[in-house]
C-alpha cells in the first residue's frame, strides 16, 4: 500500500506544482482580485480633510487622485509623494496639497450617484443618471508615467462640461496658470529663502482632438483628458516636462500607456493569492495592498503619514504629513513582505539613510555619544519638519509656554528608540529575501545604530541599563513641570529592540563577513541586557512600561497593541520556546484587552493588534470575528480602514494578520496554518516565509493538502511538520523524490529550487 500511495503522490505533485507554483498562479490571482471594487452610493462626506479621505482613490505610487463631489460639480484632488515644503518647525513645513481640477456638468444635477474604485486595474470609475440619460467618467494614473488620464462618455444627451485646472494656494506658496495653445497648465512653488531646498511643480491639462476646456460631450463621442505631473525633483526642466508630456500625446500613445498600465497591475497581482472564503476580510485584505500600490513606489520619497490622498495642506493637526519614527513611518510595510510584495517597501529606507549626518551630529553633540540619534519625525533629504515653533509666540499658541529652547528645537520627545526602531524593518526586509546587496546597502546605517548604544547603555551589577529613555512621547503640552516628567528607566520598547537589534546585526556581520572584532561587544549586550520590565498586579504578572525613572513608563501597566511592536511583532524579542514566560504573560495581556483595544478607530493599534493575535495563537475564529467587525464598523467605501494614529500605517493590518494566520516564519521555522479556523477551507500561493522561501499551501476538511516551497537562495529549509510525526515526501522540481519524518521537517535547498512535500 506505501508503494501505491508513493506512486499516486508522484503523480499529483507535477499538477500542484502547475497550478500553484507555476503560470497558471497570476490566472488564479487576477480572478480572486477582480471581484473586489470599492462602491460609492453617495458623494465622499470626508473631503476635504487633513487626514484619510473617504472617496474613490487611485495611484502611482507617486502621483495620487482623489475624487469627490457631486454629479453636478465634480472635484478630483491630485497629490505628489514629493511635494514637500522644507521649512522647520511645526507646522511651517511638511506636505503640501499641489491642486485638482474641478469638472462642471450642470445638467447632471440632482443626478443619481455610482463610482466604483476597480483594484484589479486602479480605474475609477463613475456613473451618474438621471431619468433619460447618463454620464460616465473613467480615470487611471498611469502606472509608467506621471499622467492621469480621463475618459468622458454619455448616454442619449449632450452634455456641456467645463473643466477648471488649479493649484492649491496660500502657506508661502507662489501660484501662477496660464495657457499653451491647447495646453493649460498652473504651477505651485515654494521657493523662499528659509527653505532647506525648494519645491516647484507643474501640472499641465489637454483635451485631446484639439478639444478646449469647455466642450460638449455628444452621445457618439468619448473625449479624452490628460494631465500630466512634474516637479523639480522630477526635473530640472519640470515646467516644459509637464506640458511636453501632454502637448506630444496621443491617442495611440495613450492605449500604449493603457497597456503598460494593465500589464504592472496585472504584475502587481501575481505576487501572490490567498482564498479564505470570506469576502470581506479578503476585499480588505487586497485593498490594503492595492492603497499602498498606488502610493508607495517613488524610491526617493516614500509616502507620508496621509500618503498621496492629500485633500488639504498638512497642517499641524496632521503633524503635517511627515515620516513618524516611533512607529507610524514603520507600519504600513510590515504586510508587504510575507505578502511578497516587497517592492512596495523600496521607498522605506530612503529618508531614513539621507538623514544620518544630522543625527549622526545630534548623538555627538546633544547626547555625547557616537553613532545616530534621530528625532521622532523626519522629512525626505535630510530635512526635518519635527521641530517646536521656533519662536515664543507659537510655542504659547500650540504648548502654552513660551519656552523656545525644548530638546535644542528638535523633538526628539524624550525617546531614545526611534533608529533602532527604524532598524527593525530593515531587519525584517533582510531575512525574508537574504539579499545580500540590499544588507551591504542599510549595513553603515546599522553600524552607527551599534555605535550609538554601546557608548549609551550603561554597565552596572553586571547588565546593561538605559536612562532618560521615554517609553512614550513627552512633552510640554503635559504642563509647565512636563520637565519633571521625562526619563524612564529600561523602557520596554528599547528593551525589545535592542533584543532585536543586536541579534540582527550579529547575523549581517557573519553574512557580509564583516566587522568580526565588534561581535563579541554585541554579543555580551545581547546576553547581559536589562530584563523586560514586568510588575506585579493582584498577584499577575504584568508587562511594565519601564523599569523605573520619573517617565510615562511608570504609569504603562500592561501590553497595550502598541507594545507588542516591541516584543512580539514584527519581529519577536526572544525565542518562544525558550522565553515561556514572557510569552505566557504576554498571552494573559492579550486576554485582557476590551473593545476599546479591538475597536480602536479614535486611537492607534489597529496595525498591530489581529497579527499580534494571530501571533500569540489566540482563537482565530475570535480573530476573524473580531476583524470583520472592525471592517465593517469603522471602515470606508474606498477599502480604507482609518484610525486616530495614522493613515498609511494601517495599510498592513488585513494583509498582515490573515498571512500571520496562513504561515509562520519567525523563528526560521515555516508553519503552515499555524492559527487557523481548522474546519474553514483555505489556500495561497507564493506568500513569503522568512529564508527567501515562497510558500504555497492548502487546507481542506481540516488536512493541509500539500506544502510547495521556492528555495531563492538555496538556504536550508525547516517546516513543522502539519501531518504530525509521520513520513512525508519531498520532490525535488519534478525529480528526485526522498522521504522525511519527524515533527520537524529539515532539509537542504538549491537556489531557486521547487519542492513540493505531501504527506505519504
């Protein structure tokens, strides 16, 4: 009977390997994501805003469009990751709003309302009706260029529609429009002086056919409207770039940009499928992704806080839009990497790496140590928007005190975390892919991350202790003694970092072979480490903000979502099977957490909480029902989930929770369904497991049907077994077949190798 169940497994393995592994897997992927559309049954009511907006949303990855309005007076609001004003000083600086374009068609008033935001191609598309007749309206931001294109059509009337192209005004900036034969452009400059650099962009409209801005759209016809983007980061040349752009275009050269478009998008959805049989969590899950698709992929400048969906100015309010280190700024790419998505995080590092020579001057000079020390936000090119009002009036207005002179004008917010926060990331990129280009690439960044906590840390009675290190931000909005109220002792987040951390760059060391003589100092910091503050409740033991000091640590009882950043996800602070009792106390915290946790729609934790969950083995058939709550409640029609921290850090919450329950790799160990509803059939094809391992797997009546796994670096691989102590068998890209067994299943791989496991 073996033989038999040998040779039909045998048999099996080619066709798995067809569908999940091979072509047919894009196929399968389109068919998941075409189902899924944003709906608009009314006109946005979150427009214009500071923050997330609620309307139909579509992208680049640099240039974004929101549209809002009524069927009678439509407004699209444009946005360019790039477009940042550099001034100091909260809230002078940040990004900035370039224009729009409003579209007028009176006759449509009063008209019925339909738009959809279509995720398999990034198309809006609108379709408005009144009793005898109709207007459609279809728009894309072309993947391979900056031009948003707009196509007009109408049902059995003629409809007279103006358009009216603007750039958004005041702030400091200088403003002008004009007219190039049939080419209309405005521009927005800020330019001054006090700038750390100037922003200028150029936004250029034509209507093709030799069309004007007001043109009558007959029944027969579909009118075309392009509108391109440039600005002086793009090039030097940005004014004649942008309306070059749209004076050269043509209709064929518009179904090329079409077709470019459709082949990136198509791309985009190959990388990989899940089916969970839940359509909600799975329109959520995809539209997370398409959302940060469509503004994250200018690798000079990632998004801001807002992302390319601006609507308004930054302001101070929104903490005007800029790179938030003590979390924020980390958030929305911890779902791209099991995802497999990891192009979506080329942008992550950028500003990160410009600003070492400032923080490498505020370690020396504001903290006497070597290595960086970064504020909590950052700007792109070294420039930093996070800094108090630099003068006594604004700090009165904003902090009610008139003191200037706060942390040297930088607000650093008493917290010592954020690089080796930013680290965590990078980390987190490297042993998903184990490129090794990309570790020589963050490497120095890493080194001085090393230097600054070896002269930092203090030794004392044989362990390492960290002072004046707020856990939280503090500052003088606490009141005219917030002074008093700074320095915590051990706080649990650089505690877990620091775990993290130096656990990391000891592997990086040995990969790139580099740095041999320093390890032995990282090693006996990583081995002498304060322990993670815990404290004693009713008789439980409960995790502690900090250690001691005079901080907001004291008063942090317990793992609220946000520390389990720091702990247990993304990346782990220590070894489950090792640690049981920090996992076992993080577990009791779990359970604890209310719906205020779960339901945090005025308040941060959304992007952590479900995959912290998942991670910690709560019961998943709560963690769906938790989730499809949340989705349903506190979510907009355009896919996003909004929430009081943020806006693009939201973005991996759905991603990173369902992949957190398909599969596990943290500790190197690949887990297929580890937190799983047993009794709810799912699959996916080419998530990715930590190892440059791509995973596919499926799970039917409660048995895992096959485990597939791409070797992209040829790293040995290890799975628990799913079929539990019993013999499985490997095949080897359609050869040579081999039998394991044990609870644990090791073996070597080539680079780019396919293996397939069943169980015999």
């Amino acid at each position: 009977m073996k033989s038999w169940k040998y040779f039909c497994a045998s048999l099996l393995i080619p066709v798995f390997s067809l569908i999940y592994i091979g072509c047919d897997k894009s196929k399968m992927k389109q068919m998941s994501v075409s189902s899924y559309k944003g709906i608009f049954k009314s006109p946005p009511t979150h427009i214009p805003t500071g923050k997330t907006p609620d309307g139909p949303i579509a992208g680049n990855g640099d240039v974004g469009i929101v549209f809002s309005g009524t069927p009678d007076l439509q407004r699209f609001y444009f946005s360019k990751n790039d477009f940042w004003k550099s001034k100091p000083g909260y809230p002078d600086g940040g990004v900035f709003l370039p224009g729009g374009l409003d579209i007028r068609v009176q006759a449509m008033k009063g008209a019925s309302y339909y738009a959809e935001q279509v995720l398999e191609n990034a198309t809006l598309k609108v379709d408005f009706k009144t009793e005898n007749a109709g207007y459609k309206l279809d728009s894309w931001v072309a993947a391979s260029d900056n031009i948003v294109i707009l196509q007009f059509a109408s049902e059995k009337k003629t409809y007279d529609v103006n358009l009216n192209l603007w750039s958004q005004t005041g702030n400091g900036s200088i403003n002008e429009s004009g007219q190039d034969g049939e080419v209309y452009w405005v521009t927005r400059k800020f330019e001054t002086p006090d700038l750390k650099w100037p922003t200028q962009i150029a936004i250029a409209m034509k209507v093709l056919g030799g069309g004007l801005r007001d043109f009558q759209l007959k029944p027969s016809e579909r009118v075309q409207v392009a509108i391109s983007f440039c600005t002086n980061h793009d090039n030097d040349n940005y004014f004649q770039t942008a309306v070059a752009k749209v004076k050269n275009l043509t209709l064929h050269s518009i179904k090329t940009l079409r077709q470019d478009h459709e082949t990136w998008w198509k791309e985009f959805w190959s990388q990989s499928m899940i089916n969970i049989g839940d359509t909600l969590i799975e329109k959520y899950y995809y539209g997370s992704q398409y959302l940060l698709a469509c503004c994250s992929r200018n690798k000079n400048f990632p998004p801001g806080l807002w992302g390319n969906s601006l609507t308004e100015d930054a302001s101070f309010t929104n903490w005007v839009g800029d790179y938030h280190l003590n979390y924020n700024h980390q958030s929305p790419w911890w779902g791209v990497f099991s995802s497999n998505q990891i192009k979506l995080a080329d942008p992550y590092d950028t500003p990160i790496l410009e600003y070492m020579p400032n923080a490498k001057i505020f370690a020396k000079e504001f903290l006497k140590c070597r290595g960086v020390y970064y504020p909590v936000g950052i700007g792109p090119k070294g420039f930093c928007p996070a800094m108090f009002p630099l003068t006594a009036a604004k700090m009165q207005f904003y902090y009610k005190t008139p003191e200037t002179n706060i942390e040297n004008g930088y607000m650093f917010l008493g917290q010592k975390s954020n690089a080796i926060f930013a680290s965590v990331n990078m980390l987190l990129r490297y042993y998903y892919t184990y490129d090794a280009e990309y570790a020589k690439k963050v490497y120095p960044f890493l080194r001085e991350i090393a230097d600054f906590w070896e002269d930092y840390l203090k030794f004392e009675n044989g362990r390492y202790v960290s002072y004046n290190d707020n856990v939280g931000e503090v500052g003088p909005w606490e009141g005219k003694d917030w002074k008093k109220n700074y320095g915590d002792i051990n706080p649990v987040g650089s505690m877990g970092y620091l775990r993290i951390f130096f656990k990391g760059i000891i592997e990086i060391s040995n990969d790139l072979k580099v740095d041999a003589d320093r390890q032995a100092k990282w090693k006996n910091i990583l081995e002498n480490l304060s322990p993670i503050p815990t404290i004693e409740v009713a008789g439980s033991i409960r995790i502690h903000g900090s250690e001691g000091g005079n901080g907001s640590g004291g008063r942090m009882i317990g793992a609220s979502p946000g520390t389990m950043w720091s702990l247990l996800y993304p990346l782990p602070a220590f070894d489950r099977n090792i640690d049981t009792t920090l996992i076992r106390i993080l577990r009791n915290e779990a359970n604890l957490w209310d719906e205020k946790h779960w339901d945090h729609a005025h308040s941060g934790g959304f992007e952590i909480i479900f995959s912290s969950a998942a991670r910690l083995g709560m019961n998943p058939v709560f963690i769906l029902e938790k989730l499809s709550s949340r989705l349903k409640n506190g979510s907009y029609p355009n896919l996003w989930v909004p929430s009081g921290g943020g806006g693009v850090e939201t973005l991996n919450a759905v991603p990173a929770a369902i992949n957190e329950m398909l599969l596990q790799s943290y500790e190197g160990i690949i887990r297929v369904f580890p937190n799983w509803v047993k009794e709810k059939d799912a699959s996916y094809s080419t998530l990715r497991a930590i190892g440059a391992f791509l995973i596919s797997s499926s799970l039917k009546r409660g048995k895992v049907q096959y485990i597939n796994v791409l070797s992209e670096k040829g790293r040995t691989c290890t799975i628990e077994n799913p079929w539990g102590d019993v013999k499985v068998l490997l095949e080897r890209d359609g050869r040579k077949s081999e039998i394991l067994t044990g609870k644990l299943i090791k073996f070597e791989t080539k680079q780019n190798e396919k293996i397939i496991i069943t169980v015999i």
